[in-house]
C-alpha cells in the first residue's frame, strides 16, 4: 500500500470554495481543525485528481491479482468503514470481492422468447439491484456463520467493481456483550443481505425516502400491495355473556 503526505506552504487555506486538493492538505476555516480521518474522506472527494487516479490504477491491479474473495488485513478505506460501523476489534472482519461490471442479458435458450413480444428483449437490460448488494449477497453465501454488517466501494475498472463487506461474527462474545451491535446476534439477522435489509438493500428497495410521494413502498411493496388488493369482511361476532363463578362450593 502506498501512503502520500502532503503539506501546504504556509498549512492555511483561504476561506473560499475549494476548487481541487487543496482543502484537502490543511483547512482552517473558523477555528475548525480537520481530523485523520476528515483527511481521508476529503482525499476520497477528489477521485478524479492526479493522486487518486493514480492510486487507484495501483489498487486496482493488486486487486485484480489477488482471489476474487478474500479476506483483508485491514480496511482499504478507514474512515469509510468506521462510518459504516466497523470498528477495529475482536469480532469484525473486512472481505474484499469483485464483481464482473455490465448489465444483465435474460437467460433463454439461443436468445429466443416464447412469449409475448413485449419480452422480447435480450440485451440491454438492467438489473434491478446494485452490484453492491450482490457482493454482500455472495460475501454472505460464502460466510454462513457471520452476518452481514455494510459495505462500500473502493474501486473499479473496465471489468470489474471492488467492494469491502463488512462482516460481524454473532457467536463471539465480543460482539454479543457489546450493546451497540450486539442486535445483530438476533435470529431476525440472519441472511440480512438477502432480504433487503442492508444500506445498499434498503436503497434498491425505495426506502432512502418518505413523504406522500412514497406512500406505497412500506412495509414493501409486495406486502402493501396485498394490503390493498384484499377484501376483509368484518363479521358481527356476538359476544357471549360473561361466565358467574359459583362460590356455594368453596363455602
């Protein structure tokens, strides 16, 4: 891994809009000083900047030597992970896996569908989910026993797309005893990823909004569309008259 450290001349930015790398060095607007990690996340701003670009092209090619997963000594992009909710103890692993890029072709046989033409269409189609629900989908079929916490980008090529999946191992007594994570350990987590219940899940979802504009996305559509297309005929119930407990006998 390579690390860059950059110094400015005099270490203070003017108070104007950035306009490149150069908040990125020092920033002291307002008596406000920049963490490491502030650092890093305004370093990963600028992806299009010499430095990143050049970076990248160097991990890309690591990446592309190593498995298509695997698992990492440590995160590629700290802040981003801490963000997410991986923290550096007992308990957490990071796996790094790369999912081939391009949209979805439909499975018939030599590119014939029988049925309405309408379904005619072979290519140019688009999945309906992300590739980084499908990196948590295989990152979780390969590792049963963990759970799936989040995930984020950390590069792409012509080819491929990089993911790091954070994953929490529910039997550790680490995480079981930690109180901020241990609600992963419930039964209801297990396979999170497959059913929608992840960032990038909830995204593919609709949920990432509210208002009346998204009124039938919740609980899901599937579920408020059956809420909506059936017909509950309340019937008149007669309630029966309350049961007189005979006390002769205990007299």
């Amino acid at each position: 891994q390579f690390f860059f450290f950059f110094q400015a001349e005099d270490g203070i930015r003017d108070v104007e809009r950035s306009r490149g790398l150069g908040d990125v060095y020092k920033r002291q607007v307002h008596g406000i000083l920049m963490g490491a990690y502030k650092y890093l996340e305004e370093l990963w701003k600028k992806k299009q900047s010499d430095i990143m670009r050049f970076l990248l092209r160097l991990r890309t090619w690591e990446y592309r030597q190593l498995p298509v997963m695997h698992r990492c000594t440590r995160p590629s992009r700290p802040d981003k992970a801490r963000r997410l909710g991986f923290k550096q103890k007992q308990g957490y692993v990071v796996y790094r896996i790369r999912v081939r890029r391009g949209g979805r072709k439909r499975p018939v046989p030599k590119g014939k569908v029988t049925g309405k033409p309408k379904y005619q269409g072979i290519n140019k189609l688009k999945y309906q989910r992300s590739l980084r629900t499908v990196a948590e989908e295989r990152c979780g079929k390969k590792m049963p026993e963990l759970r799936v916490l989040n995930s984020y980008w950390v590069g792409q090529d012509s080819t491929y797309k990089f993911f790091e999946v954070i994953l929490v191992d529910p039997n550790h007594t680490t995480i079981r005893r930690d109180a901020r994570i241990n609600w992963i350990c419930q039964p209801a987590m297990k396979h999170r990823e497959i059913r929608g219940l992840t960032s990038a899940g909830k995204k593919h979802r609709g949920l990432r909004r509210k208002g009346h504009m998204d009124n039938k996305n919740r609980p899901s559509r599937k579920a408020n569309w059956k809420r909506r297309n059936h017909v509950v005929l309340h019937r008149y119930r007669q309630i029966p008259p309350p049961k007189i407990l005979d006390t002769s006998k205990y007299q």
